[in-house]
C-alpha cells in the first residue's frame, strides 16, 4: 500500500497529468491534491475539465466522484478561513494579493501532509504533528542512572573544608584523567558509580572526603554530553541512522524517523542493543495510558526496528475516536474500546456489528454486550456500531397555551390530560378550553387525533383521557382562532397607520396612539368607515361622522362613539390651511431671491413690484419663466416636516453648538425619538415597496416605456415658458401676466448681444447681434448651410423660450426674425433609403402583372 501511495505521489508531481486515471483519491493527501490542482491550474483546467478528463482517461466514478469531493472540501476549507479567496474553477487558485490558497490550510491543519487513511491510524499523527516536538530536554539534573560514555563532560567540584574544580572528558578508553591522581574507568558506569570512584580516587588527597564524619564534599554532574548513533529499520516513515543526544529515548528516535508508516505496528516496537532485545514498546500504552516504562534511554549503536504490523481492525460509528487500530492477539473488543474512548452518549450498546473476510467469503457476526470482554477482533475487521433510536418510550407533550408547555414523562402509574395540564402550571388566561385536540400515534405509526372538552375534563364533567406514549395535547389560544383586532387612522395625524384595537377606545385614544394631530387637521369633522356585517342591501361601510375637543379632552359625543375592530378613522385637513410656497426671481432685480406667495391669484409682475422692479440693465424681452410640470417630484409634506425636526435637532445639539439648558436639552431628546420613529416607518415602507418590485411584472405592449427619447421629453419635471415681461409690466393682470405657483422661477437676463447658430451650419459659433440683419446673414457668418442641412425647417429660440419657425409661400421662404439672446437651429435631413435592385424588381413585376390584367379586361 505505501508502494502505491509513493508511486500515486510521484505520479502528481510529474510534468503532466496523463496518468491521472491511476491515481487511488483515499491514497492522496491534501497536499497532493494541492499539487495536482496545481498541475491542473497550469494547464488552463477548472475543478470540473480536471474531473471530466480523468473520467475521460478511463479512472472509474467512484474514484472520479471522491476526487471532486476532496476538490470541493479543500475550497470550503480554504474559503471558510477567511481569506477572501476565490474557488478553484476560474483561472487563478490565487487572491488579489497573490497568496497562495492553501496556505491557511498548511497553518491551520498540522496533518495537511497526510491521506484520508493516514489520519485515520490511531497513533499515526503523534509523530506527524508539527506543533509537537519530542526533542529530550537538556535542562534537567543529571540522572544518577544516566550510563556515561565517551566524550561526556564531567564536572567535579570540591567543597567544603577542602575547595577545587575538576573538568574532565571522557576518552575514548572510558577513562577521565585526574591531575596528581591519573586515570580512572568511569565509561560504562553510572553517574552514581563513576561518584563513588572519583570520590575514592580524591580521598587519598583530600582526606576530609572520608571518613565518618568528613567535612569535604564531592559533586559530579554532567557537562556537554555525548551524542549518539541510532539505527532505525523497519516500517518507518523515514529508516536510516540517526545522530542524536545520549539522554534520547525510544519516542524521540521514533519522532525523528517520522514514526512507523502506514504498515508499521504500534504495539511492538524492540530495541535491539549489543544483538540482544533490550525492550519492547507499546505505543498506545502512551497514548491511552500515559505509560513510559517502556520509553527507555537509548545508547550507541542501538537498533530500533519497526516490524510489520499484525492485525488491524476499523471501528465505524459513534465512539469517541473512529478510526483504525492495531491489536494484539488475545486481546478482545473491551481492550479495544480503551482505545477509542467509549461509545458516545448516542451509541447502541447492546450489540455491535462485525464485518469480517473469513475463508475468503465475508461474513457479519452479532457481538452482544455480554461478548465483548470475550469476542476477539481479527484483522481486516469492521467494527460497526449503531445509534440509539429516535424514539422515545415515555413521552407525552403539552404545547400552546399552558403556562409550562413541553416533553413531560409517562410514568409507570399513568397520566391523564388533567394531571399533563397541572405539571403545565395550568392553562393561561387566553386559551381556549371549549375544544382541545389530543394527537395520537397510532400502533402503525399513523396520526390520530382525538377531540377533547377540555372546560369538562378540567372541572370534572367530562371524562379525563388516559394518556399513552407520544401523546402530544394542543391547547389553543382564543387568538388563535379569530383574526387580529386592529384599527387604522389616516390624514393629519404625526404617524397615520394600524394600530391594535383595545376594547372601549375612542377616535382621540387612536390619535394619541399615532403621535396627536398635525397642525392641518381637522378636529371638527372626523369620519369613522366601519365594516357593516349581515348585510344583504349591498351596503359595503357605515359612515359615521363626529368632531372631538381640540385639547383633546374626552366629550360625551367621544365617548359614547367608542370604537370596534377594523375601523378605519380618517382625519381631514382643516379648510382654509395651506404650507408657505416660494417662489425665485433671478437676475436683473432690485432684490433678488425667494418670495413666499401671499394670495392665489398673485401675478408675475405683483412680484416683480415687490422685488423692486427691474434694474438699469435688465433685458425684459429675455425674462423667461420655468414652471414645474406634473412629473415633478419635490419632496412631500412629511420629508418636509422631516427635513424641519432635523434642523432643529441640529440646532439644539450641544456637541454643535453652545450649552443648551434644560428646556432645550428636553426639547432635543424628544425630536430626535420622533426622528427615530420617523426612520423607522420609512425603513417599513422601503422594505413593502421592496417586496413589490420584486413581483412587478412590466407590461411589454407599453410602448412609451420603451422609447426613452419620448420619456426624456414627456416626462420632464420642468418645462421652460416663454413670457414678454415688456408687456405684462405695461398692462398687469392681463391674461399674458401668469399666476404664480409654487416652485416658479422667474430669470430676468442682462442686455444680451450676440445670436448663436448651432445644428446644420459649417461653423456652429456665436456672433454679435445686428438689427436688421435677416437669418441667412447669420447662416453665412457660419460658413452657410452645409449639405445636409434642411433649410426650410430653420427656426428660431428667442431668449425668452419662445420659438418662430420659417415660413414658406409659393417657393418664398420667409425666415423669422432675430433678436439678442436668440439661437438659430437648423435641423438635419431625414435620412432616406434608396430602394434596392430587388424592390425595382418588384416593381416592375407589379406594373407588368397590372398591365396583363387590363389587356385581358379590355379584350
């Protein structure tokens, strides 16, 4: 299997990808699928050409089906850091910044590197795991049993009433060289051992080492140790000899060689020292235990060797750790389950399932619980374990109107409906007690439901109902079954709208609920559209008609209206009231500006008089008037007051401007919560008009809506209306003195003195303004017409906005007349097809079948 796992690797790094259809996906680790993508990102291929080619070169569904499904889990993952980088399926693996996809993924998963089947291993990812490091410590005391050897540094110190230091290496020979003293064998030995020597050796000089009662004192400790030569053969990831420190033990040459692969046993590592089997590591007695008795400090030239595994077994289902796992003979499915950590709190545990290749046929065996300190797992095993069912046994549930609704337990003893609505707490006020329905699993798994008088059952005149297993009790709420209560008022009120009904209120109770009349309305004559029941007259709505207090207290006519659901309460505009309107007067005035109108039939020139009349340098011919259409859409009364409170909000606000007392400060909290609410219904509306637009449907046959030349014009919000302010300021009020409305702009021109020509004219320019000079004279300052140019539709925009076109009778072309400020236009020749050699053709098929039929009637 590792053979293949190494070729499928070298397949996906090579130059190509034509023996894709080979490639084993469980063999792959997400880093070759990395390179693979890689591979076929080069290649100008998307996830789903790469998958359609290998099924092309012949690599079977299913393999074809796990390989999309690796693509697609290695996107999500990469998508889900966060990175902000696009799927693989476009012509870049990268982002913006040119980081690589996969990198969060090597950062974030220390197995990146492994297959499907390698983290499925128990034990496989402790030696893979990049955040873990088995190097030995070198900063621990030294070990009394610690075997020196050569080229370990001792360092002896002297204390006490004698005082010396000693650095001593051992040579070669196992010997360290005392000054005064000479050699003395220390390799071999202990730390404890090699003490005593010394401590013998250097009495003969100082005598107070000895003694019963010594006052000098000896300490031996490690220096810079040696290093050592492992062996490691086998099943490992990475076999060959290894260089390490002499305190390193069993798991750290391990670690170094990357641990045994995938055909390694856990269980039974040796340690081979001088041909003799030195010890035997279990692995997963670490893992599930913690124990390192086994973990022991390795010497030079000792031989660890990884055999073969012997069997294998897969546990499937939920156990607290799936996966595969090594076991020894003798060893039954309680010893295997130490390994897994025990069934999850959903796991059946009565039974497991085994699936087992037995005389080369496979076969299912039924463990039960009893079995499985006896039953003994074999290679190749599957060991399945099933869930608990989704079922309960002693469940009855209450839900709706209860105080306590939910699951309750059916004891032993029974439980009826009455006793199910006592461990509720009770029904609430609201439910409703007339009917309840009690839903019944049959025997078959079907649903019953079963009616109940729940008033009867409660107050003992009905017959209470056993209940069984699943039953589920519905108490409705009277709410429930009728439809919600509501009032509605509109017109001149701060928030019109629905607001519930409550019983007893009145027209002023819903006007204080909608934020009090605005200072339009009306409190004289109110209407209230009420439905009308039962009615067989065709009558659709009563009408009724009343007026309330201005202060808004409660009268007599107000209290004896109260109002019912579903009314609809409409408050009118007070006759008489009407917003300020403005008016604008620009240019050549004494003071120009806005203007408020101060009656309905004020005048052009009532304004022009009251803003001073027309200055020294006005041009009156040119005054123009621009009046809004019925397309206009200024902002309504509500965006108005809007617009006001915030002003005034702004105004009041300490942070802009000086400190506000405690009127003003009040003054600002309640603007801005009327603000608040004001966004809050403009937030609604914006999303119900939202939802329409999504089911608009566009009439397709509206031919208006698609000429957008016709719309432009058609719809404009302002249109420009030529006036002669000569002659409305010589005889004022006479029909060519306007009415004023509201949004007018009345400009008022300098002197002007020049013409412009624009459209068919070889020089489009403007002149200087001649008197008495015809239009052609202007044309030929132009450069005169060019050829497209349609003559007899010149016209003529005067200052004012007025237009003249040119006249022609008998030939005589009759061009109107000019003055300053005007602008010349000569517009361009419709363009005109020339008809194709097939429509002479037609022609002439026509005129000769004409002249056939007229030969025949005449003859």
């Amino acid at each position: 299997m590792i053979l293949v796992a190494f070729f499928v690797a070298f397949q996906v790094e090579a130059q190509s990808l034509s023996d894709i259809q080979n490639i084993k996906v469980d063999n792959l680790s997400d880093a070759q699928i990395e390179q693979l993508i890689k591979r076929a990102e080069a290649s100008g291929l998307t996830s789903n050409q790469l998958v359609g080619m290998a099924r092309e070169r012949g690599m079977p569904a299913a393999e074809a089906m796990k390989l999309s499904q690796r693509i697609s889990q290695l996107q999500s993952a990469a998508n889900s850091t966060g990175t902000g980088i696009g799927s693989f399926g476009g012509r870049s693996m990268t982002g913006e910044q040119g980081i690589d996809m996969f990198d969060s993924l090597r950062r974030s998963d220390p197995y990146y590197d492994l297959t499907p089947t390698q983290k499925k291993i128990f034990g496989y990812k402790l030696f893979h795991n990049r955040s873990l490091d088995f190097s030995p410590s070198l900063n621990l005391p030294t070990p009394l049993s610690y075997v020196i050897g050569s080229g370990d540094q001792l360092l002896v110190d002297v204390y006490g009433a004698s005082q010396q230091s000693f650095d001593l290496t051992v040579t070669p020979e196992g010997r360290v060289l005392l000054p005064n003293i000479g050699p003395i064998q220390v390799g071999g030995s202990t730390i404890e051992a090699a003490s005593a020597r010394i401590k013998t050796s250097l009495g003969r000089i100082y005598s107070g080492l000895l003694g019963s009662n010594p006052n000098t004192f000896l300490q031996v400790r490690l220096g810079n140790i040696r290093s050592i030569k492992v062996s490691m053969v086998g099943e490992l990831t990475k076999p060959g000899t290894y260089t390490l420190p002499s305190f390193a033990t069993v798991f750290n040459a391990l670690y170094a060689a990357g641990g045994p692969n995938e055909n390694g046993a856990f269980r039974n590592v040796q340690v081979y020292r001088n041909s003799k089997l030195a010890a035997t590591v279990d692995i997963y007695e670490f893992l599930s235990k913690g124990d390192q008795n086994a973990n022991i400090v390795l010497q030079d030239n000792d031989v660890v060797i990884v055999p073969p595994l012997q069997a294998r077994v897969e546990v499937i289902g939920p156990v607290r750790r799936e996966g595969l796992f090594e076991v020894k003979p003798n060893e039954t499915l309680s010893d295997l389950y130490i390994y897994t950590g025990g069934f999850q709190s959903l796991a059946y545990k009565d039974r497991v399932t085994v699936r087992r290749i037995e005389n080369n046929e496979r076969k299912v065996f039924d463990v039960p619980q009893s079995e499985y300190a006896t039953f003994q797992p074999k290679d190749g095993d599957e060991i399945l374990v099933g869930e608990a069912l989704e079922r309960f046994t002693n469940r009855v549930q209450v839900t709706g109107s209860v105080y306590r609704p939910g699951e309750f337990a059916l004891s032993s003893g029974g439980l009826t409906v009455k006793q199910l609505v006592e461990k509720a707490e009770g029904l609430r006020p609201e439910a409703f007690t007339t009917r309840a329905t009690l839903y019944r699993t049959s025997d078959d798994l079907t649903l019953a439901a079963v009616p109940l008088d729940l008033k009867g059952i409660l107050d003992g005149t009905s017959a209470d109902v056993e209940l069984k297993n699943e039953d589920l009790l519905f108490v409705p709420s009277r709410y429930d079954i009728q439809e919600e209560y509501y009032v509605k008022v509109s017109g001149e009120v701060n928030f019109p709208g629905t607001y519930p009904f409550a019983s007893e209120m009145t027209v002023g109770d819903l006007v204080l609920r909608a934020g009090g009349f605005l200072e339009s309305a009306s409190n004289s004559s109110i209407e209230i559209a009420r439905r009308v029941r039962d009615s067989g007259s065709g009558k659709i709505a009563d009408v009724i008609s009343l007026s309330i207090d201005a202060d808004m207290k409660l009268s007599q006519e107000e209290a004896s209206t109260p109002l019912s659901p579903f009314d609809h309460i409409f408050i009118r505009r007070r006759p008489g009231f009407e917003q300020e309107q403005l008016i604008t007067v620009k240019g050549e005035v004494r003071y120009p500006g806005n203007y408020a109108i101060t009656s309905a039939n004020e005048r052009i020139s009532d304004v022009i008089k009251r803003s001073g009349g027309l200055s020294q340098f006005a041009y009156p011919k040119g005054a123009s008037l621009i009046r809004r259409t019925i397309y206009f859409e200024g902002p309504t009364e509500e965006e108005i007051r809007e617009d006001r409170l915030k002003e005034l909000r702004d105004n009041l606000d300490p942070l802009k401007n000086r400190n506000t007392n405690e009127a003003e400060q009040i003054l600002f909290e309640r603007i801005e919560r009327k603000l608040e609410q004001i966004e809050e219904v403009k937030a609604q509306e914006e999303r119900s008009r939202f939802q329409e637009k999504i089911f608009e449907v566009s009439n397709p046959l509206d031919s208006l809506s698609i000429d957008s030349t016709l719309n432009a014009s058609r719809y404009k919000e302002e249109d420009l209306v030529g006036i002669d302010l000569e002659y409305i300021m010589d005889h004022p009020g006479s029909e060519a003195d306007l009415i004023l409305f509201e949004g007018d702009v009345i400009q008022i021109p300098k002197q002007l003195q020049t013409v412009r020509m624009v459209g068919e004219v070889l020089l489009p320019t403007t002149t200087r303004f001649e008197k008495n000079k015809s239009l052609k004279a202007y044309i030929s300052k132009a450069g005169g017409f060019t050829e497209n140019a349609r003559r007899s539709k010149a016209y003529v925009i005067y200052a004012n906005g007025d237009a003249a076109k040119t006249k022609s009778f008998l030939g005589i072309k009759n061009y109107p007349k000019l003055e300053p400020g005007a602008e010349i236009v000569v517009p361009k020749k419709p363009i005109r097809e020339r008809m194709s050699a097939a429509g002479w053709i037609g022609i002439a098929s026509s005129l000769a079948t004409l002249g056939i039929l007229v030969e025949r009637l005449i003859n």
